[in-house]
C-alpha cells in the first residue's frame, strides 16, 4: 500500500498514478513477482543499534 504524504500536490498524484497504470498495463505479472535480483531482508535493530556503520559507502 503506498500513502502519499500531505505534501504532496493532486497533479503529482494523478502523475504517479498513472506510471502504475502503464507498468501494469504492460505485464501485471512481472509486477506481481518484483523484485527479481534485489535482496530483501529485515533490518536487525538491535545489532545496528550496538554496532553502527558510520562510514559512507564510495561504491
């Protein structure tokens, strides 16, 4: 479920609604199974709360 902020103004909406209609109108099914190659995972609190990575990534 995605919920726009109150920021956000009603042709900025109506713009991204839109986008989702095309992709869906393309190929619903391969929406239906994205992400394909990113990995999704949770994030451990508790570890990142003990142990910070505190550099920037050059990559």
């Amino acid at each position: 479920m995605i919920e726009p902020t109150k920021t956000e103004s009603p042709r900025t909406i109506r713009a991204f609604a839109n986008a989702i209609k095309e992709i869906l109108q393309q190929d619903p099914e391969e929406v239906k199974t994205s992400p394909k190659t990113t990995p999704v995972r949770r994030i451990k609190e508790a570890e990142a709360n003990r142990k910070p990575i505190l550099k920037a990534s050059l990559a």
